[in-house]
C-alpha cells in the first residue's frame, strides 16, 4: 500500500514520508526521485516535497546525471551530503577484527585490522573493540553518528543474546550490541556477517542495481545473506541464511554443530584446507591455496570446483525459494574468481528450473573481505540519517 494513502495525522504521515525517502537515499545513494517513488510508493508531489525540503536544509545533494544536451530530461541523483559527520563499522571475522571510520556515503577515512581469536572470548573482543574504536575516534576528532558491529553467528532478535555455542563458544549468553554499547557510551546495533556481507554489496558493491540476491559467504564458516525487495530478511529469530549447517551427506564428517555432514563440513575454507594439506603432506596456509588454485594447480583447481558443487546445490533450493536475481559470492576466497564460483554456477543451472536459472547471474562480490565491513558502514549511515530526519 503506498504510503501516502496511510490514514493518520498529517504531522506523522510527513514524519513517514522523510523516513521513506531518506532510507532509500542513504541505502541506495546515488538514485534518482523516480527511483524513490517506485520503491516507496509515495507519491511524485511527495517525494520532490522531502527532497526539496533536506536540499533546503543542506542534508542531501541534488546533481544533474547525464551530458547537456542529450535528448529528454536528465534525472536528478541525489546523495546524502557528508560534510564532517562520520559512522563507525566493526566487523568480526573468527580470526580478526576490523574497524573503521567513514563519512556518510560510505568513504573509509579510517580504518584498523586487528588479529585476534574472535570465537574464545566475548569480553577480550569487545574490549579490544572499544579500545579501537576510542583512539580512531580522538585522531579523527568526530564521535560517529552511529555504530554497527557484525559478528560471524546467529544473533537472536528479540533477546539480542548469543546462544549457539557451537559457533562462537566464547560469546554463548553475552548481549553484543548492549555490551559494547556500555563500554563505549552509545548505542550500538549488532547484524550477522553474512547479513552485512549482503549489505555491503548492494549499497557499494556488484549488486547495487539489484533488490533480489542471495550473498554467500564462503570463509571458516558457510553463510548466506538474503535481500528481498531492496530489505534485508532475517527471519522469525533472525537466523535466516545459515545454510552452513543444511546436512548434504548423512554420514558425512561430524560438523560442531553437532550434526553430520553439513554444509560447513565441505566447503569451508578450513575444509578445503585440511583436504589439500593432507594432499600434500603439511600444513597450507589460505594464502598458498588461493595461489594454488590461480595457478591452476590440479588438485586445488578440483577441490573449489567440487566445493562449489556443494554449495550450489544448498542455493539451489534456496533460489528455487526465493527467486533472487543475483547470487554474489564473497568471504575469504573470493580472490577466487573461477573454479568456485563456475562451480556454484553450474550446481544452480543444474540443480533449479530452467527458467529460473535462465537469467540468475552468479557472480563473486566486487568488496572482496571487507563487504561485511562496508555493510557495516552502510547500515550506520541509514541509521544516521534516519535519526537525524527531523529538522
């Protein structure tokens, strides 16, 4: 139902409507007026109205796309402006932290990598969080309008509390969002990495100009992202996309789950290196296998191709579900543009309808280990701007 039809007081129909607009701004920045009014449902006299109105205010951008002279009326984009207001983003791999800080359009002025053990201890990671983000936060001289932390497992949504203990031992009953939130003195909204991962590329990656896809990423873990309609879905509990841990082999290996034969037990990249090291008689780094399989290295080369089979199948039933457009690929090996990524390819064409998979693009992530960091950045921009709405 469009919104300018939603009965209530004029006061909070206009409150909607800014909130409506400015969404689609900081999510999709830059768009055109058109572009909001399809996607909102508002109306043409509405949108330009807002538009006009945080113009006036100096709170979006307004420029001319295309070359003088062309034939018809160039769309107007618009863009949040930044000026010196920045968000923060924190990013949790299960082997380093990154931090960042950007202005509201997604520009990284600042950022840190970390190495630590993410899975042992909840307190030791937010802790270090906190000491990071403070000392960013003094040599920039801006306190961020925002912050968004993704971790690598299921948060549950209406506790906000980490419960599987299979995933992140070290964080099982710990509050992410309120316990950072405490020690850095501001609200904090935690989102899974997936998630942000998904996030990420559809505000600044391969998917921008796409509203339906399924972002898989393929690191320690296996894990999906899912945007339908332009909107992130988690899901009932807020666990939607844990394809990891979908069973693929009955007596497959023993997974920490709990199960057998998972997803994770496959195509993870710890996977992937306990079988080429054995192959090989000692211990590979990722690094070396990634540069075996550019190499063209046989074993490598069959090894992502048969982990791409794997986990085409699992998104094969998924898209069969949800019908996306674009299937992105990222994580640790997104390096790896070929063997996986042809494999997931060729399990979906194979594995789904034909008229399904005739226009599925499946392609890897143009933000390659740090989607989920800018899917971070993004969603504190959204929410800055969505806080700082009413004139």
């Amino acid at each position: 139902m469009a919104a300018d039809h939603v009965s209530g007081p004029p006061s909070r129909l206009r409150d909607m409507s800014r909130r409506l607009v400015l969404d689609e701004v900081a999510r999709s920045q830059p768009i055109s007026q058109a572009e909001i009014v399809r996607r909102t449902g508002l109306s043409r006299t509405t949108v330009a109205s807002v538009v006009t109105e945080f113009a006036d205010l100096g709170r979006i951008a307004v420029r001319t796309a295309g070359e003088p002279g062309g034939r018809g009326r160039p769309p107007r984009l618009l863009r949040l402006t930044h000026g010196d207001q920045v968000v923060a983003g924190i990013d949790f791999d299960h082997a380093q932290m990154d931090v960042a800080l950007a202005d509201l359009g997604g520009t990284i002025l600042m950022e840190r990598n970390v190495p630590m053990d993410v899975d042992r201890s909840a307190a030791d990671c937010l802790d270090a969080a906190a000491t990071t983000l403070r000392e960013m936060i003094a040599l920039a001289g801006a306190s961020p309008l925002a912050v968004t932390m993704g971790v690598p497992g299921p948060v549950d949504r209406s506790s906000g509390e980490m419960r599987s203990g299979t995933i992140l031992p070290g964080w099982v009953g710990s509050r992410p969002a309120v316990d950072l939130g405490e020690r850095i003195g501001q609200p904090v909204v935690v989102e899974n990495d997936a998630n942000l991962g998904a996030i990420g590329e559809h505000a600044y990656g391969v998917a921008r100009e796409v509203d339906d896809l399924i972002y898989i990423k393929v690191s320690s873990g296996i894990g999906a992202g899912v945007i339908l309609d332009g909107r992130l879905h988690r899901g009932a509990r807020g666990t939607a996309g844990e394809i990891g841990h979908v069973q693929v082999s009955e007596d497959g290996a023993l997974c920490r789950c709990g199960s057998r034969g998972c997803l994770e037990t496959l195509s993870s990249t710890h996977a992937a290196l306990d079988l080429l090291s054995a192959s090989r008689g000692r211990r590979l780094t990722l690094t070396e296998m990634i540069s075996m399989v550019r190499a063209g290295d046989p074993g490598a080369v069959r090894l992502f191709t048969d982990m791409g089979t794997a986990i085409g199948r699992v998104v094969a039933a998924v898209s069969a579900n949800l019908d996306p457009a674009m299937i992105v690929v990222g994580g640790q090996v997104v390096d790896d543009p070929g063997p996986l990524i042809n494999g997931i390819s060729a399990a979906v064409r194979r594995y789904t309808q034909p008229y399904l998979a005739a226009n599925l693009m499946v392609v890897g992530g143009t933000l390659g280990a740090r989607s989920g960091l800018f899917g971070a950045l993004a969603l504190s921009a959204q929410r800055a701007a969505i806080a700082g709405q009413t004139p």
